[in-house]
C-alpha cells in the first residue's frame, strides 16, 4: 500500500478541523482533512429535515457565541451574525405561565414579583463581565496559569473582579446566584447557563457546572449567542471554502481505523484501505475516539445531557400571556419550567433513573432572526422554526433502552413541559411533511454518539476544562502552551475537548495550528 505524506493530517472535518486546516494551508503546510461523513461540518451543519418542507435547519448546534471575530478575519471566512432583541423570556411555572419575566430592552422582573431582584441580577452580570471581558482575548493566545489570569483580572479589575474570581471560579456558583437574588424563577434564569449540556448540581464541589457557566457568560467578553444567517451550515460552508482557498484537501467518505504514535493514519475509503503519513496528526475527535484510534485505554468521558427537538410550526402558538409579542417571547430564550428549585428536582429525578417531570426546557426562534432559512412561500404562510433543548437527561437514561424508544419518551417530555406554559397545544400548530407525517425531529446523546461519534452524547467532547492551566501543569512545549497536548508529540487535538474547545468556537482548530506553527 504506498504511503503519502503529508504536513498535517487533520482527522475529522468538523469546523474546527477546518479552522486549523485553514490556518495551516495558509501557512504554505500540506493539508489533508479525513472525514468519515459524506460531508464536513460535524455538528455545525444544516438540513431539510422534513419531505417537501423547504427549511434549512441548524440540525445539531444552533447558536454561536464563541466564535472569535480574529479567526473569522484571519481566513476571510465570509461568516455572518445577527444579535437578538431580547435576552429571555420566562413565563412563571407557579402560575400556568401567566406572569412573566421579560429581559431585554425594557425588562418586568415586577411581573413575577421579583422588582427588588433586578438591581441584583444587573449586578451579578457586571461583575462577572470583569472576569469575562478579560479571559476572552487569552482564549486564543497561549495558556496562562491559574495564578497568572487571576492576577490579570483582579489588576484590571480590582476588588470587584476578585469577587467574581471567587463566585464564579472558586466556589459552586449556585451559593453566588442564591446571594444575588431570591426569586425562585430569577435564580433559574441565571442557573441554566451552568447546565446547558452538562449533568451536574449547581452545588457541586467538582465545579463542573462553574466551567460551564463561565463559557456561556464568555464570549466577545459580553456572552452574547448570535444567530448564524443562513443556519450552521453557512458557517461550515464559509470555513470550508476558506480552507480549500488556501489549498488544503478535503476527504470525506474516508474512515480513520487506527492512528500511530508517529503520525501514520489508516483510513478506508471507497477504493478500500488507504494509508498516510504526517509530520503532525491534528484530532478532531472526542480524547476517547483518540485514544480507541491509537489503541490504548479509553478515558472516561463526562455523559453528555441533553434532548434537541426541531420543529416547524405554521405559525408560533399562543401564549397564555397576551401582555406580549410573539417577537418578545420567542425573539430570545424562552425559558420553560426552569425555576431553580425546578432545576434541582430535575436534576435529582434524573440521578434516580428517571426522564424529570416537568423537564426543564429552552426554545429558540431562529426564523425570527433570519427569516432567510425559509422558502419565500414559507415565510409568507407565517411558518417558523422552533428549537427545544431539554436539560438534565443524561446519557446514563438512554442504557438499556431501543433508541426509538428513549426518542420517544424524551420528546413527549418536551411537548409536555412546552404545552404546561402554552394557550395551545404545540402539537396543534406543528406543519406536517409531505406524506402528512409531523415536522418534527429529536436529536437525544445517543443519536449524537452514533452519527457524529460524540462519546456519551457529550456536545462538549466531555467535561469543559477551565480556560488556564493550573500552576503545577508543564508548560514546556508548543502543544502544552496551546491547550492542545496529548502523550504523543506528533499527535495533538484540535476539537472540543482541547483545553479550551467546546460550542462553535474554532478555538481548538485555532490553537492546535498555532502550536504545530510554532507561534
């Protein structure tokens, strides 16, 4: 079998995979991007779902928040952002979802009888934004320590910053949040950025949920989630057509089995069994697909937790407070039967074995804030798209049970926490395809784990690491000062589970070129 060889060889084309494909053909390198797909883009791609429904939807990700605009600039990538209205909208469980908690331009914390709650939720997100708005530019320059970055916020920002050092990194964020406000249904609105793909407490002492935590509230410094023009698929399509510009070569249908130490990749394709060789192998895989490829012992990986149900609706339903817009309500987050004592219940239900009752759900509009995912006759009809993402189903619910089955159970889990706060039953607004069949399509941690490879469901590739090194950790070479080192030199990550991957961020692809450059 003749063996080519090759600069880097960048194994999985998701967009990260891209990124560094683009940074490195830019920089003259032989580029060659595996991917076991019939395209590239991992999670960050887009579909027509549903037969004869001319919608392009965000079928995994659907919101970029971490995505720095240097990389975006750097590759010319023609990527393109719409900023959301409103923040979130929160009808109050206690009552049916008749009171609310609008946030936004013009926020009604006095609603759910929360007014004296506002000073302190505006409070709590200044002082993190001393934390935030400094970590973010390190994210793309090589690691500090712990002691480094923290010395560098609390300069900046003085005692305020070191406060929110010690609530946000040092202990449980749930004993910061219960500080700053005493509503019920505020606190679950701060809380479920903790949560958002990862199973944990919000007292956990591992800190877990603080990680989490900290890179929803961190991108651009602000935390702001933009709404990609044209869907996720636009955003691959760009990085795609950046790395190809630069000449990098890309492979899809090609089935990376095993990977060596120095850098010898096998692969099959359609011609069957193929081989090549690289100065550098870049894996755009989860740290245990690495570690199954170069045939040693798997790692545990954090399970991942969470449901995704995509719909198309006619319209967007009812809502049993008239006091609002669809615009307002679905414009932002729609937060649902997520009060923080909601949260802690769910949390414990799912612990014991069990899929929460009610589950704790968020949606999001994407049609609102780009309409042109939508055929001109859709959007004349008033058709949108609506996005659920169920929090706290863990990974360890779906063991034991068909996957039809656990698809089953968790979306009727959805529709039934949405319809608890609705004037309407989803199900009576939801568009049907063209064999009359229901626009609607759930995506649980094991559909994830076997289309995409993504071990335990986790949309993080497992546990997010803290965005610096700890003191006693070895800084010495290239791939350790990027965030991006494995045991083997030649070997290194580029995807979610480097140091600071996780969400559309490019960041892993970034910083994996960067330590093969040298810079």
């Amino acid at each position: 079998m003749e063996t080519s060889h090759w600069d880097a060889v960048i194994v999985g084309g998701g967009h990260n995979g891209l990124v560094a494909a683009g940074y490195l053909a830019q920089a003259g390198r032989r580029v060659l991007v595996l991917e076991r797909l019939d395209q590239v883009g991992g999670a960050a791609v887009s579909a027509h779902p549903f037969d004869g429904v001319d919608a392009r939807l965000s079928r995994y990700s659907y919101l970029v928040s971490l995505l720095p605009r240097r990389i975006v600039d750097d590759l010319g990538a023609q990527v393109h952002l719409a900023r959301r209205r409103y923040s979130s909208y929160t009808p109050d469980p206690a009552t049916g979802g008749r009171p609310r908690l609008l946030v936004g331009p013009s926020s009604t914390f006095g609603a759910v009888g929360a007014a004296d709650d506002e000073a302190g939720f505006t409070e709590f997100y200044r002082r993190c934004a001393t934390v935030t708005a400094r970590v973010w530019p390190t994210l793309t320059e090589p690691l500090r320590t712990r002691s480094q970055l923290r010395s560098a916020v609390v300069a900046d920002g003085g005692p305020e910053a070191q406060r929110a050092w010690h609530e946000v990194i040092d202990q449980p964020v749930g004993d910061a949040i219960t500080a700053a406000v005493s509503s019920d249904l505020v606190r679950g609105v701060m809380a479920t950025d903790a949560l958002i793909g990862t199973f944990a407490g919000l007292d956990d002492d591992t800190l877990i949920q603080n990680r989490c935590f900290l890179y929803h509230l961190i991108g651009g410094g602000t935390g702001d989630w933009d709404v990609p023009i044209g869907g996720m698929g636009a955003v691959t399509g760009a990085l795609v057509a950046a790395a190809a510009r630069f000449g990098a070569q890309i492979r899809t249908g090609a089935d990376v089995y095993a990977i060596t130490p120095d850098g010898e990749v096998s692969y099959r394709d359609g011609d069957g069994d193929q081989r090549v060789a690289a100065d550098r192998v870049l894996a755009n895989v989860t740290p245990a697909v690495l570690a199954r490829l170069l045939g040693e012992d798997e790692p545990d990986i954090a399970p991942g937790s969470q449901i995704k149900v995509n719909l198309m609706l006619r319209r967007l339903p009812r809502l049993r407070d008239e006091s609002v817009t669809a615009e307002q309500a679905f414009g932002g987050t729609f937060h649902i039967n997520e009060n923080y004592s909601q949260l802690a219940s769910a949390y414990r239900q799912a612990v014991g074995g069990s899929v929460p009752d009610p589950l704790p759900c968020e949606i999001y509009c994407h049609s609102l804030a780009d309409p042109s995912i939508l055929s001109p006759t859709l959007r004349d009809s008033g058709a949108h798209t609506l996005t659920v993402f169920g929090l706290h189903t863990p990974h360890t619910l779906t063991a034991g049970t068909p996957p039809d089955q656990i698809r089953r159970n968790l979306t009727a889990a959805v529709l039934d926490s949405l319809n608890s706060v609705l004037d309407e039953p989803i199900q009576d607004v939801i568009l049907t395809d063209a064999a009359g069949r229901p626009c609607l399509e759930a995506k649980t941690t094991a559909d994830l784990q076997d289309a995409l490879g993504m071990t335990g469901g986790n949309i993080f590739h497992g546990a997010l690491d803290w965005p610096f090194a700890e003191d006693d950790e070895p800084l010495q070479t290239p791939a350790q000062r990027w965030g991006v080192a494995t045991a083997h030199e030649r070997v290194l990550l580029c995807g979610s589970g480097s140091r600071r991957g996780g969400a559309v961020s490019g960041i892993g692809g970034h910083n994996a070129a960067m330590a093969v450059l040298g810079r």
